[in-house]
C-alpha cells in the first residue's frame, strides 16, 4: 500500500507526467492523499518531485520535501493545509517517500488564480485518499501567516522565507498567559526582551510587572521603563498577608510552628488595630494591609509572654520575637522592612509598581538580585500576589489589565519534586488559572521547564520554544502542546540560536520563526563572558579585589 499513489496522482498537472503545465502559476502535485485519520493523516510523495523542487527558486517550495514543510491539497473551493511531521521511504519502492501529515487549517481557493486566500484554523472538509498533494509557495505562507486586523506585534521571521514577517495576536496572547521556554545561550533573554518591547511600542500606556532575577533587563528598558531594586524598592513590610508573615518571622517546624503562627497572629492583629485606618474596618483580619510598628509588634509579643502562668513555655515567644528583632536591625533587609516605611503608603507604591499612571513607560523591572536569598521568594509573592488581589478588589472600576513576567519561572512555581511550599508558587499557580478573569496575565520564561509545576504550563494559550537540549524538557514541552504542532515540536532540537517554534493562541498557527535582532541599547545584560579575550587583560587586579570585598562586607551593590 506505501509504495504506490492512488491513480489520481498521476493527472497531467502532475510532474510524473510529461505533459506542460498548463499556466505558470499552476501548482505542481508532488504526491497524494494517502490515509485520512482526522487531524493526523499521511500522504504519499515522489522522492525526484521532491528532489526538484529543492532547486526551486521559491525557498518555501524548495523547503517542501522536509520534516516541518507545509503541504496544500485542494478540496472542492478550499486549499487544505498540512504540516509535514514524519517521513520515510515507502516499502519496495524507493522512489516513493511516506510523510505523516497535520491539518493546521484552511483557505479558500480564488476562483481565476487558484491561489489561497483567507486563511483559516481548523478543517471543516477533509480531503479523500487520492487527493493530489502540493508544495506551499512562498505567496501561500504570506496569506496563511499575514496577521490580521486584531491588534499584534511582529517580532521576526518565517522560516525559511526572509520577508514574510511573523506576528503575535497581543490579546489572544495576553487574555490567556504565554511561556517562553529556550536552554541557556538560545538567546531566550533577548527574545523576551523583543517581545516586551513591541508590547511597550504597541501599548505606551500599558501596565507590563517584570521579576527579574538576575538583574538583566534594568539595562534593556532603563530609557523605556522604571527600574526598582534595593535601593529604590521600598517595598512595605506591611502589605505581607499572613502566611507571608510566616514565612519570614517564623523558624520553627512541626507543631511548633502552629504554636509559633497562633501568637504571632494574635499580636499581629493587635498591632494592626492600634493604626488609626483599622478604626473604619468594621471586621479587621491578620491579612488586611494595614501599617503597623515592627516595635509594636514586638512589644506585644513580650506583653503576651509575660501574662503567661510560670509553667507555660515561653520559648515560642522569645523564638518570634528574637526573628523580629533581628530582620529589624539587618541592614539588608532595609528596602522592606525599615522604619520609614510605615506611614500609609500603599497607593503611591502601587502607582509607581503598576505603572498606574504610566507616562509612556509602561513596564516596571523589579531587580531582586540584590534581596536576600531567604526572602526572596516572599518578596515575589508578595508583588505577585498584589497584581492579583488588585485585580479582584478593583472590580467595578476602570480595568486596568496587567502582565507580570516572571523570568526563572521555575524557581518560583515549582514541581512537586523541587516544592519548598513557599506562598509564591500557590499565587502564581492561582494567576495561571484563574488571571485571565480578571485581567490579568501571566508570562512564564524558564530554560527548565521540566521544573515546572504540573499544570502551569499547559494554562499557558501561547507557547513559544526555542532549542531545548533537555531529553526531559522537551518531553514536557510536549506535553503540553496542542496536537496539530507534533511536526514542529520534533525540530526544537535542532533549532538554531534566535529561533522558535510559536504555537497557540497568540499565532494564526504553528509556526517557526527567526526573532529579529535586538539594537544592543535594548537588549539584556545577559552576554556570557568571552574567556579567550579576558584571560589576556592583566593589571589593577589589587584595586578591582580591594573594591568587590569592601561592597561584599557591606552588602551593597
């Protein structure tokens, strides 16, 4: 059965036949339906059309004997379009090569060209076995990728054309989440960067939140954005809810640590009343972001641990209250938890965060390269976890959508294997499911995505790979990915550094594409050290040491 064509193959269009093409712009059958099994069908192929065609002036035609090609087939006034996902040789016959196929969509036939016009997902017709095979032209992939008049981004290249520019739905990509997934030196960091960027051009008066935690992109959106970090964060400690109060103040374990939570919740609710702004709370809790004094706080916790009866331990009261005083007096906690943030400073923090208004900058970079190890994760949630929860309570008002882009997603919402249970990854895990009803929308960058929560991924409506050399990455990746982009995600491998595969939502279609180059003034700070250059620089080694352990003993940058 593989090693022949159905006779319908062999019309005079065909080019097994010796017959002339009867115009120029007629397509050229190159093989024929063989097996329809829904959305994953197989076609039949002649080994010298294919052959052939690789001379083809057009690189779309010439690309079309390839894993990753797109194919055409005509069913009554409506052009079919495949992608190619597997290939072999047919069986006792070499000169026939069996391709499993993809349905990506389809578009109408003009009625004096014959060409494809209106390009649109998903298949209403399938065709018969039998039914002539042709290669996509370089016109085809323009009608099938051009963008419409929903609002979008263009952000590089269709392979292997160097003119049909491939582009980005924003709302479709925005209303339900998008993922940018590459392995390190992919050149995934400048890619997000070109993406936020258009989205910034697109939308002058957006509300773009970016975690960055290697301090990469102050430098790609310093003239495009504002950028917090230690110095100018100023973040209140007490817009923490409760469990991120936990996760902070207490150091226990166990049962202890229910023991530890029940007093500091006590006199954390205390401390709070004592704010006149609680006087108007009908009903106040522990997780109202209402200032309070950390020297109230841990005045009260030595008020509560000297009512106690003599045989009562006081050692969960001296374990709460030591932990106060101690982040208190550490000088690398001060963007945070300092004594001039008390005062009620909450909108004018959300304002400058939010970007609320923007002035034409509309995406904030929050750098915490510089925050504690132990808290950075709190510090995230509690950015993370305000993006949503205003959302919610501003329902009713003016919407005012936001994106929070979190690069090294993977240290932020784990899998199951890597969870510390930390509060970042529930509110982020809760933005993947249920952001998008209320505005806002979640963008994951990650080179591991096999760390990943289960589940987060697969929230994602756009999905966008560049190369992954993980064997368990791209397994997951996988995954994740609707069925009709098997073909492309079997390239992710082999993609080269700049390109994607960009599936979902956001794009008409499958799609592979080759990002734009980035001016150097917008890109990150993220190139890798050339050693074979460095290694040759001598001199001011003393200086250069003298400088890095006098900022190292004072902890500052």
């Amino acid at each position: 059965m593989d090693g022949h064509f159905p006779a319908r193959a062999f019309s005079d269009a065909s080019p097994y036949s010796t017959a002339p093409v009867a115009a120029a712009h007629a397509p050229v059958a190159v093989g024929a339906v063989l097996e329809v099994a829904g959305a994953s069908s197989k076609v039949v192929l002649d080994a010298e059309a294919i052959e052939t065609l690789a001379d083809d002036s057009d690189p779309a035609i010439a690309q079309a004997g390839q894993v990753g090609a797109q194919l055409k087939m005509r069913v009554g006034t409506t052009w079919l379009i495949a992608n190619v996902r597997a290939m072999r040789l047919a069986e006792h016959d070499s000169r026939r090569i069996v391709a499993d196929i993809d349905f990506l969509g389809e578009g109408d036939e003009e009625k004096l060209t014959g060409k494809l016009y209106r390009f649109r997902r998903g298949v209403t017709r399938y065709p018969v076995p039998g039914t002539e095979v042709f290669p996509v032209s370089t016109f085809d992939l323009k009608q099938i990728y051009a963008a419409d008049e929903r609002a979008h981004i263009e952000i590089g290249h269709v392979y292997p054309t160097k003119n049909i520019r491939a582009a980005l739905y924003v709302d479709s990509m925005l209303g339900k989440h998008f993922a940018l997934l590459g392995s390190t030196g992919t050149g995934k960091s400048t890619a997000a960067a070109l993406i936020l960027h258009r989205i910034c051009q697109l939308a002058p008066q957006g509300h773009i939140v970016m975690i960055d935690p290697h301090g990469e992109y102050g430098a790609a959106f310093k003239d495009h954005g504002a950028v917090f970090d230690v110095s100018n964060l100023a973040m209140p400690y007490w817009l923490m809810n409760f469990e991120e109060h936990c996760e902070v103040f207490l150091t226990s374990s166990g049962s202890e640590r229910q023991v530890d939570a029940d007093i500091l919740a006590k006199c954390l609710l205390a401390a709070k009343a004592k704010n006149r702004l609680a006087a108007d709370i009908p009903k106040l809790t522990v997780d109202a972001p209402i200032p309070y004094l950390l020297s109230d706080l841990s005045n009260l916790i030595q008020l509560e641990m000297g009512k106690m009866d003599k045989a009562t331990d006081s050692a969960p009261y001296l374990r709460v209250k030591a932990k106060i005083d101690e982040i208190k007096t550490d000088p690398r906690y001060a963007f945070m938890f300092s004594g001039m943030l008390v005062s009620d400073s909450m909108a004018s923090f959300m304002a400058r965060i939010f970007r609320l208004p923007g002035g034409g900058q509309p995406i904030s970079i929050i750098d915490v390269s510089g925050v504690p190890s132990e808290i950075t994760s709190v510090v995230v949630a509690v950015l993370s976890r305000m993006v949503f929860d205003y959302a919610i309570w501003s329902r009713g008002e003016a919407q005012r959508p936001i994106l929070l882009v979190c690069e090294e997603a993977h240290r932020y919402v784990p899998n199951e294997r890597n969870a510390d249970g930390s509060s970042v990854g529930r509110i982020l895990s809760r933005i993947a499911k249920e952001g998008r009803k209320y505005g806002v929308s979640l963008g994951l960058v990650t080179q591991r995505p096999s760390d990943l929560a289960e589940g987060v991924l697969s929230q994602c409506g756009t999905i966008l790979t560049m190369r992954l050399n993980n064997d368990r990455d791209q397994a997951f990746v996988r995954a994740a990915m609707p069925e009709g982009a098997r073909g492309f995600l079997d390239s992710i491998p082999a993609l080269r550094n700049r390109e994607c595969i960009a599936v979902g939502e956001g794009v008409a279609t499958p799609i592979r594409l080759l990002f734009d180059s980035l001016e150097a003034d917008k890109r990150p700070a993220s190139g890798d050290p050339v050693f074979s250059e460095l290694w040759r620089e001598t001199g001011g080694e003393e200086q250069s040491l003298a400088r890095t352990i006098s900022r190292w003993r004072s902890q500052a940058r």
